[in-house]
C-alpha cells in the first residue's frame, strides 16, 4: 500500500488532497497544530486515515513530531501563512513567521522524514501564484513562494532519485476564501474565464505525484492568469 504523508491535510486545499489519495487506497497521514483536529480529520477522511500534531511555526519539534511514521511515498507539504505584510507597515515577527513555516519548516520536514523516503518517493511542495502576481501586502508571501521554487530544484538535487516539485495554486473559486465572492476580479481576467476549481488543483497534485519523468518544475494551477 503506498503511504501517503499530508503535513497541512486537515484543511483547504490540502485536506482535498489527501481525500483524493485516501479515496485511491492510500495509507494517508495527515497533520495539524491540534492533534485533536488531526484526529478528527483523519476518521472523517476515512480508509487508512491517521491524524498527528506537527506544528511547523516551531521547526525543531518536527523531527519528534514525525518520528513514528514509516516509510513515505508521497510527500505533500501544504500548510502555509498567509498575513498582509508591506514595507510601509512591516511586522517583523510576522515576517519571520511566515519565512519559518514555508520554507525552514518545509526544508526540515523533508529532512526529518528523508531516510523514510522511499527510492522512488515523490514529493510537492505548496507555493502560489502570489510568486508571480504580487498584490498589496505580499511581500512576505511572495518572497516565500519565490522561495519555493528555489526549494524545489535543490532538493531534487539533493533527494534523487526522488523527485520533488512545486504546485502554485490561483485563485481557487471554490475555496472557503472564494466560494461568496461569485464576482472576484480576477475571474474575467482569466483566459479560460474563470477561476479554477479545487477539483484542478487536487487533479495537478496527484499528477505530480505520479508522474515519473516530471521533476523540479513548477505547475502553476491559474488558468492562465499569470500571462494577462
């Protein structure tokens, strides 16, 4: 059975990911701050579903927090931080915040779990589109998704054979965030002339994980809006 690790599974979009390879047979472990929201998420999940706490805003606990997990095959680490931050009003603990969770804590996680990896493991990283299409108050978010990208290629480096990639979500029409706004701005923008769904962006990550021959790329999920 391939086992499946979801370190910010139990909401958004990654908790419809790890609902999408619960429901294909994987043994799927998801995280969360709250071991009881874990817990909870992962018998709602079903299947082979497990909850544990892991709390990336504190880095040096991820090891423990992971130590009894097994071997891994797919890797997905979709947590993320996402605060208004500008240079005119910039807040420095929430700056740190944001770079500690999306990539320190990121980087350690891969870490923590690397000799669990198996020789054919896939793993992806959550960035967005905020990387190419900064808005008012991203300026931590995109410097952390930029940041990504950079991740990616190194650690396909350093992980092969294992592949690892990026997936950099738009605007998710269906989201929590998005599903009240039926009139968002971006979405006549849009080439394909909406926002995309989280059914697409579940569909690309499953594609990355299972994929082959893709390695060290980023897919962004957009619809095409970055190119307007």
């Amino acid at each position: 059975m391939t086992t499946s690790v979801l370190v910010g599974g139990s909401s958004g979009l990654g908790r419809a990911v790890a609902q999408r390879l619960a429901d294909r047979g994987d043994s799927v472990v998801i995280t969360s701050r709250s071991q009881e929201r874990a817990t909870a998420v992962a018998r709602e999940i079903g299947g082979a579903a497990q909850g544990l706490a892991l709390d990336l805003a504190r880095p040096e606990t991820i090891a423990d927090a992971l130590a009894e997990v097994g071997e891994v095959d797919c890797l997905v680490i979709s947590a993320i931080e996402q605060s208004t931050n500008s240079i005119d009003d910039f807040d420095i603990a929430a700056a740190v915040r944001t770079v500690t969770i999306k990539l320190v804590a990121y980087v350690e996680t891969v870490r923590a779990l690397h000799d669990r990896l198996t020789f054919d493991a896939s793993v992806v990283l959550f960035g967005g589109l905020a990387k190419e299409r900064p808005y008012p108050g991203s300026t931590m978010v995109t410097t952390a998704n930029g940041g990504i990208s950079a991740l990616v290629r190194t650690l396909a480096v350093e992980l092969a054979p294992r592949r690892v990639n990026a997936i950099h979500p738009g605007v998710v029409g269906d989201s929590p965030k998005w599903i009240d706004v039926p009139d968002h701005p971006h979405a006549p923008r849009t080439p394909i002339g909406r926002l995309v769904t989280t059914a697409e962006v579940v569909g690309a990550t499953e594609f990355l994980l299972r994929n082959t021959g893709i390695n060290a790329v980023d897919l962004f999920v957009d619809g095409g809006l970055r190119v307007t």
